[in-house]
C-alpha cells in the first residue's frame, strides 16, 4: 500500500470515528443497550424507569431514573428542555412525562433513590399499584421537586451500596 492510499484510509478512518463519536454523545438512549450518562446502569435493566430528556438545540440524554434526571437537568441548566419521557412501570414503554400518573413511595424499592418514583400510562395502573405497594398519586411537578430534596440522602444511600459492593468484590 502506498503513502497516499494510507494516508486516505487514515483519513476515512478518522472522519468516521468522529462521526461516530458525535452521534453516539448528542443520541443517548436509542436502543436497550445503552447505559445511563451518569451511573451506567443498562437500559435494558431499567426501561421501566428510564427517561430521555430532549434538549431544544436537538441532544437527547438518557438516563436509568428521576433521580439521574434530575442530576442531568441540574448539570444542563443552559439547555432548554424540549420534551421528556419516561419509562411505564409496567410496560417500559416510553410516556409523556406530563401526561403519566405518577405514584411517589409504597414498599418497592426506588431506583436510584429510597423513595421511589413511578410512573404510568393509565391511571389504573397506577392506582392499582397503590392499592398493592402503597404510595400515593402525584405529578410530574412534584415528582422532580421530591427527587431534588432526596438527593442528599439518595447520594448517600448509593455511596453506600458501592462501598458495600466494593468490599464484597475485594473480598471474593
């Protein structure tokens, strides 16, 4: 192979690693694969709590739950949010934000955080939730506001988890 011809396919090579990269960076949560910007949790694990946040220049963030969103949407306050959705409890279809019945508490363990967060699709499936798990009904609004005052003590709680699971790794 000649000089040119290498230096052509470097070329190539580059460009489309880069073009890769940008899609890869600004298109987050397009497929079961991908993982949380913030923790790494998989998508494919956490579907029924997965949100995608649409930024108004265009950029989506996906992340594992209310709690990540709400750490990304801190982070970005210089992007306008276009659209938000989340992942149904039961069906981790991707939901409207504002238009999901949302339930805050009851006895299954948040993701992310120790007072869960769920959304979903019909207000069945939420108040069918409450009468089986506990909680009660809330909105997007308030839904955001509680994840931002649990922040603290959820950071805590999950600085935990990864110290236990930290030790119990070293210790195998």
């Amino acid at each position: 192979m000649g000089k040119k011809t290498w230096v052509k396919r470097s070329a190539i090579y580059f460009a489309v690693t880069v073009l890769a990269s940008l899609f890869v960076f600004t298109n987050v949560a397009l497929s079961d694969d991908d993982s949380c910007l913030h923790c790494g949790m998989k998508k494919a694990k956490f579907g029924h709590s997965w949100v995608i946040i649409e930024h108004s220049d265009g950029t989506k963030e996906g992340v594992c739950s209310v709690h990540c969103a709400a750490i990304d949407m801190a982070l970005h306050t210089h992007l306008p949010v276009d659209k938000i959705t989340v992942g149904d409890y039961n069906t981790k279809k991707q939901i409207d934000v504002d238009k999901a019945y949302w339930v805050i508490g009851g006895d299954k363990m948040g993701v992310m955080t120790t007072r869960a967060k769920w959304a979903f699709e019909t207000k069945e499936a939420a108040d069918a939730f409450i009468a089986e798990h506990g909680g009660r009904p809330s909105i997007f609004e308030e839904v955001m506001k509680s994840a931002f005052e649990d922040m603290y003590e959820d950071s805590l709680m999950i600085q935990k988890k990864k110290k236990m699971m930290k030790m119990k790794k070293n210790q195998s």
